[in-house]
C-alpha cells in the first residue's frame, strides 16, 4: 500500500489524499485551498482518468471542491459518500460553479482591455452536472465491497450533517491493514447533530488536527445565553448584530438557537433575522428536509416528533437575489444579519461588514475558525482599519467570538477519538491543522505512546 498526502499537509484547507492498493488508485476527499496557500500543494501523481473512485468525508468545500475539476480532467470513476453529503455537495459544488464563472467573466473583462490571455474557469455548472451522477451514497454502519482487498464503511464524525470519518479494510497479496480517515472530528454536544462515533481498530490511521494545540473551554459556553446578552446589548444602542458564518453547518446551528431564543421570548425585541446566503438557504432547506432524521441528535429528533421544525422560525427572513441583500443595509431596524462567508473572505458579508464596521453601535460576531491571513482573522488581531471594495473602513463596531463554538473537537477531543482504539495503531498521520499545530499534536501523540508524524 502507497499513500501520499496532495493537500492539507501543515495547512488547514485542501484536503486530498492518495491511496494505492490492490492493484486499485483512490482518493479520499479532493478540496480546494481556501485563505492563504501556505505551502504548494503536490500534484496528483496519476491522471484524473487512472484513479478509479473517490471517497467523500463530508460536502465542505475544501474536502470536495475540486472534484469537479477531476471530472473534467477525466476521472469517471464513483463517489462514494453518505446521502446527506451528496445532497450538500448538490449545492456546495454549484454555488462554487458559480464563483468560478463569475471570477472569470470578471477577469476576462479586464484580460480583453489589456490585451492579455483569456482565463478559464475550472470550472462550470456542466461539470458540477456530471460530478453529481458520479455518487453513491451509503449509510452508517454499512460495510461495502469496493473490490477485491478494498471494502468500506462510514461512521458518524460529528462534523456536519453526513459527515463521517471512514475505515477500510484493505488486502493486498497475504497481507492485511485497516486504515482510517478521521475526517473532520466534530465538538461534542452540539446543536442538531450527535457527538463523534468512536473508532475501535486500525493499523494505520490518517487525523485532522485543525485545534490540535488548543483546548476549548472546560466549562461548556452557554452560546444562547452569549447571544441573548449580545443581541439585547446590540438592540439596546440601536445597531445590527452581524455574524459572518459558513453556509453550511454552522449557520443552521444558529438558526437552531435563535429559534429557541425567540419561542422562550429571552430578548424584549421581537427582532427579524436576515440569512443572506443563497448557498445557506439551499442548504437549509436540505437540512430541514424529512429524510435527513438519521443523522439527527436525540433532542432535535424530539421537536421533530412534535412537528416542530427546529430551524425556521417567525421573523426570519431569506434574502436571495441581489436587490433583497442591499436593502438589508437600508433598513434602520435593528436586526440579527448571517451571511457568508464564515471568514469574510468572499460573498454578501463583506457588504454588511462594509455597512457595519465604522457604526460604534453595530456588533459583528464571529462563530467559526478564522484561518491565518483571513479578513476575519485579520479582524480578530485587532485591525483598526480594513479595506473593503477599495475603501479604507474604519474598525469601530464592537468585536466578539463565541470561542469553542466549533465544528472541530479541541485536542482534548481528539485524544478522546485517537485513544479509543482498543490497540494502539501502527502509525498515525498528523493533517488538516496550520503548520506549528501538527508539529505540536504529532509531540503530544508520541508523548502518549503512539508512533506519529505530519507528513508534508
């Protein structure tokens, strides 16, 4: 068996890993770099069209978004994911089609007036198309032949819905390995989703590390009650809360909360919530969606039971077109605004920042990781003037982060999942985390006995 890590190695963003056995050439997820490219990504060592399928952690675009790039680079192979992955990757992939074209009509318009080459998307809702037809879902729990010396099966992550880390168990010649991809691990006790199913034996085992060096508040946040104070304290002096937040995931655990929030009546404003995300709205559609319940934690499945849909509510408003996200700023109501994207890097947020940066009353809320070069990070650092639509804006809204609000487990939780194999494993393959962050999970793993490195 060869494999050999393409991306998200000392990075967080990218993640594409290779895997060569039994006379077989997969890969386990196949994602964009988002935020600053810290070190150059290998190229694949095969063609597109040699590798002979994919397996799919969960829909986030930096585990899924180049897929369509494989695809029109010849690759024909299945995608192998959970249904719910393959519902979000539905949306997630066109929304980012879309980004991809209108990048390059935009780039194009300037190559035509100075004279330069053409520059092609990579690519474009047709290739998203053909993407699709590509996948097969499968559940939980469900061990599937692949071929001969491969077979397959997901388990829960607790990253996102359909999220799953996947063990294979692999044959080659007279020998045989069980080999595990963690994917995302996901903070435990979270809204909507149940906490990470535990791995039980592996030879070799491939983890993230995205909070590897860190550890979330012992004593649990209470993130409603965070909200309750910041929203009454916005609304007090007159301003917007606005939350920059991933489309997907995160921001339906909001909803989930602000739902809650206005049933008890815990704010004496009877506020509107604006979700200015197209990709949100698809996605939340999805994820309140009937056959989506298997994924679900106990709690939610019991306001489900009530016929209560746990993230729509009274007062919540989707803005879809253009024109319905610029009159979210014209309008001097108080108001909770979710956009994205969750590290203002792109999309409507960097709008509502635009509007809402310089108002002393304003309160702009940060619920995700913030990688290193991002404006969100940059925000965080304590920037006191940001350029935005080249227009120098000056820092005086109020700035918060709800800290452990996390899609990630924290190195507590990743010593939770990696220690509870019922042997040690052979060798454990540090990813997924910024560069001095695997180097310091690779020294605590070895401190506790295991054999581990973070390969680049």
């Amino acid at each position: 068996m060869k494999i050999t890590f393409i991306g998200a190695a000392h990075e967080v963003t990218g993640s594409c890993t290779l895997v060569e056995v039994a006379g077989k050439k997969f890969l386990v997820d196949c994602g964009m770099e988002q935020g600053p490219n810290i070190y150059e990504n290998r190229e694949l060592t095969v063609s597109p069209a040699d590798i002979d399928f994919v397996f799919l952690t969960h829909a986030h675009i930096d585990h899924s978004g180049k897929l369509p790039l494989l695809v029109k680079n010849g690759f024909h192979g299945k995608i192998y994911s959970t249904d719910a992955t393959r519902k979000l990757c539905a949306v997630m992939l066109s929304d980012s089609a879309h980004i991809q074209m209108s990048d390059a009509e935009w780039k194009n318009r300037r190559a035509t007036r100075s004279g330069s080459a053409e520059y092609e998307p990579l690519y474009t809702q047709k290739d998203v198309d053909s993407t699709m037809a590509l996948f097969e879902p499968f559940g939980y729990g469900m061990e599937f032949f692949i071929s001969d010396g491969i077979v397959a099966s997901f388990f829960d992550s607790g990253h996102l819905l359909g999220s799953s880390s996947i063990k294979f168990r692999l044959t080659e010649g007279k020998h045989d390995c069980t080999v595990i991809f963690s994917g995302d691990i996901g903070n435990s006790e979270r809204p909507l989703l149940r906490d990470p199913q535990m791995p039980d034996e592996a030879d070799v085992v491939i983890i993230e590390s995205t909070y590897g060096d860190r550890t979330h508040d012992k004593k649990r946040p209470d993130y409603e009650q965070k909200l309750i104070q910041l929203i009454t304290e916005t609304f007090d002096k007159g301003g917007n809360l606005v939350i920059p937040s991933f489309a997907v995931g995160r921001t339906q655990e909001l909803l989930y909360m602000l739902r809650g929030i206005k049933e008890r009546k815990a704010v004496n404003y009877d506020f509107p919530v604006y979700l200015d995300s197209p990709l949100a709205i698809e996605a939340t559609k999805i994820y309140a969606s009937p056959d989506m319940q298997e994924y679900y934690d106990d709690e939610t499945l019991a306001l489900l039971g009530r016929d209560i849909n746990p993230i729509t509510f009274d007062g919540l408003h989707v803005s879809v077109t253009t024109e319905e996200s610029k009159a979210i700023n014209f309008d001097p109501t108080p108001k909770v605004i979710i956009a994205s994207s969750g590290m203002c890097e792109a999309g409507r947020i960097r709008h509502h920042l635009k509007h809402n940066l310089w108002r002393k009353d304003s309160t702009i809320l940060f619920v995700g990781y913030q990688a290193v070069g991002t404006l969100g990070r940059t925000l965080l650092e304590g920037a006191t003037t940001v350029k935005l639509f080249g227009e120098p804006i000056e820092v005086q809204a109020e700035l918060c982060q709800l800290t452990g609000m996390s899609g990630h487990a924290d190195r507590e939780g990743l010593l939770r999942w990696v220690n509870s194999f019922e042997q040690k494993p052979k060798r454990v393959f540090v990813m997924h985390g910024e560069d001095e962050t695997e180097d310091h999970f690779v020294q605590t793993l070895t401190e506790q006995g295991f054999t581990a490195c973070a390969p680049y």
